[in-house]
C-alpha cells in the first residue's frame, strides 16, 4: 500500500486516472471480498490480462498500487471496503458492483449495518448504467439494490439473517416462507419488497444460469459460502463477456487466498487455517471445521484492525466441539476463555498460538483466527518453518 499512499498524496485524483479505460468489477460485502474477488479475476482472466490486490488491500491506497501495478490490464476485479464503495464508484465507473452480504461488522470502526445499506443504496444510484450483481438471499443487500436500473440477481445464499429481521424500507418484520422472504410492510415506492426472482441459483452439484444454463461447479475451496461467492463471480464475468463454462472453471481453480484455507507442516502438526472477522463469518467458518481433527486453536486479538470491542463473541455459537480439543489463543485468549466456558466446550487456554498449536494432540490442527491474530500466526509459521 506505501506506493498507493505516496501517490494518493502527490494526486488525490490518480484513482479516477488509473481506473479510466477499464473495464472494471467491483465486489464488496461484509465477509467473502477476498475470496469472490480473486474467483473474479480468474474468471476475467478468460478474457484478458487482469489488474487486482493479491492481498486484500480494500481501501484507497490498495486499490491505487494494484491499478498501477497492472498499469495496461483492459479488466480490472477490485476488492472494496463497504465504507469505500459510493466513492471508489465515482471515480473508476465500474461495469459491475458485486454485492456479497451485509451483516454486523465491527461497530467501533463501521457502524450500524443499515447505515451501510443506505450509503451502498445512495453510491449505486448515482450509476444507473452500473450492473449489479447482487445476493437476493440477503434482505439488506436486495434493498441496496432494488431500486438499481440493471441487477443480476443471485441465489448466493444467506446463512445468516441476525441482522435482517426487520425491513430496511419500512422498519416492520421480515417474514420467512422456505427460501422466500417477504416485507410485512409497504415502502413508499408501492412496490413490494420481497426476495426477487434469481437469475443465477446452486445447489450441491451445479451452477444454473439463464436460459437453461447448467454447469457442473466443484470447487477447490470449502463451505457452501464460497460456492456461493463462486456464482457471484461467474455472473459478473458473464456480464463483461467471459463464457460461463470457462469462468466456472477458472473460479473453481482458486484454492487458497493470501493464506486462507492453506495447509501448513509444522513439527508434528498439519495446520490449516482459516479466517473470519464477524459474527457472521465466524458461524460459517466454524461449519467448515472437521470434526475429525486432532485440535482446534481459536486465536482472537482485539487491536484496531480486529475492532476493539469483543462483545461480538456472545452472537457466535460455540456449543458444537464435543469431540475436539480445544484451544483458546490470542491476545484475547481469556475472553474467548470465558465465552467458551458459557458455551459448555471443554478447552485449555494458551495465549500464544504456535504454543498453542504445540499443545494439540500430533496430527491435524485447525486454526479459526481472526484479521491480526490470522496474520502475525501466519507469519510465525512461515518463520518457523523457514528456519526448520
């Protein structure tokens, strides 16, 4: 990010600059950027040469070294911080805008999860020639862009509806009937605001498309989640021109991203890690476990990029590790500690994660970290093997 930030400071204009000529996606939503971005630019990639972040870089800064990076790429796939999206718009015009999810993130940095909606509801409206690929799952992002002129509406699922009960138009209850669900209330646009007819939809076994498209999707990643993020990317690639079954193909090669899902040898143990920042992401990420292993390190910090506020840890469920041995870690071991005890699950505490690690059975370890604990461990092992 220096070189984005150095250059942000000489001009403060070299976004709309760099991203002019391109064609250009961008994704954002709470948790799944990361991922559908890197599907994204796979599935681009069938087309041409690709500008995008490796690493996750979200913001101003980020955005800018990766155009500069790839400074000739006619397609460019950006990862976008939701705070970001209304400006990052205005400045690149990007063909399409990915809507993954919407959900409670960190409240000390973000704010509340309808405000977002609103912000993301207003950016969109002022690029009525913007496609939006948008998750019709998720009731707070069909509302960001249900009054948009072009969507592409997505089954991508929606594990978690904590924090869609309530309509974001009128405030009165969401109602649930199987898949669909609907508004009790009227918005004020006559309209009624209820789950659109899908464009794209999944199941275990194949991606279904418009007229009659049906492909064979097996991905490389876990959780139906990523399968998910894998129909959003292939949709919006087909929406710039890519051929389905090719974008299927390149997204589903995608098999770790900036070290999530990567396995890692370390002494006696074979590590794999995963990462989640949010209530949300935590439920889905904890579905991904394996029941089977030999232990499960959980590593939580609370510095600035994690969100200093914890109280998040009470909106996770943790009662499901009868069978597994478990580890609380991080800087925030003891809080973890304690929501752990509530939840029943038998655990040890070990602050540092690699001792934590250590303290697991020989054999398959799991790690379930979140932003800074996933990226200093990450570092650690790499040191630790590098040196072994």
């Amino acid at each position: 990010m220096i070189g984005g930030l150095v250059a942000l400071k000489i001009d403060p204009d070299i976004l709309t600059g760099l991203g002019s000529g391109r064609r250009t996606v961008v994704i954002t939503g709470t948790n799944g950027k990361s991922t559908t971005t890197r599907m994204t630019a796979a599935a681009l990639s069938t087309l041409g040469e690709v500008a995008t972040q490796a690493d996750g870089a979200n913001m101003d800064a980020g955005i800018v070294a990766a155009l500069h990076a790839h400074f000739d790429a006619p397609l460019a796939a950006l990862e976008v911080d939701e705070l970001h999206v209304p400006h990052v718009c205005d400045a690149v015009s990007p063909a399409a805008v990915v809507l993954l999810n919407l959900s409670r993130d960190q409240l000390d940095r973000v704010g509340e999860i309808n405000m977002i909606e609103r912000k993301l509801r207003a950016g969109l409206a002022k690029h009525p020639e913007t496609v939006v690929i948008a998750n019709c799952d998720d009731v707070l992002v069909t509302s960001a862009a249900f009054d948009a002129e072009n969507v592409v509406w997505v089954a991508a699922g929606g594990g978690w509806a904590g924090d869609s009960v309530s309509c974001p138009r009128t405030g009165e209850p969401i109602l649930w009937d199987g898949d669909h669900w609907y508004s009790t209330g009227q918005p004020e646009s006559g309209r009624t605001f209820e789950r659109p007819t899908p464009d794209w939809w999944l199941d275990d076994e194949n991606l279904y498309g418009p007229d009659g498209l049906k492909i064979p999707m097996s991905l490389a990643l876990p959780g139906k989640a990523n399968r998910g993020n894998a129909a959003q990317a292939v949709a919006a690639a087909v929406t710039l021109g890519a051929g389905a079954s090719d974008a299927v193909s390149a997204a589903a090669g995608v098999d770790e991203v900036a070290g999530r899902y990567s396995t890692v040898q370390y002494g006696s143990h074979s590590v794999r890690m995963l990462l989640a920042k949010n209530p949300a992401g935590w439920q889905e990420a904890l579905s991904m476990i394996d029941p089977t292993v030999d232990g499960l390190v959980i590593a939580v910090n609370g510095q600035v990029p994690d969100g200093e506020d914890l109280s998040w840890l009470w909106d996770v469920r943790f009662e499901h590790f009868e069978n597994v041995t478990v580890v609380a870690s991080g800087e925030r071991a003891t809080d973890l500690g304690v929501r752990l005890l509530y939840a029943g699950s038998p655990h040890t505490t070990v602050a540092d994660p690699l001792k934590a690690i250590a303290s697991c059975p020989p054999g398959r370890v799991e790690v379930l970290a979140n932003y800074t604990a996933f990226r200093d461990l990450g570092r650690a092992l790499s040191r630790e093997v590098n040196n072994a």
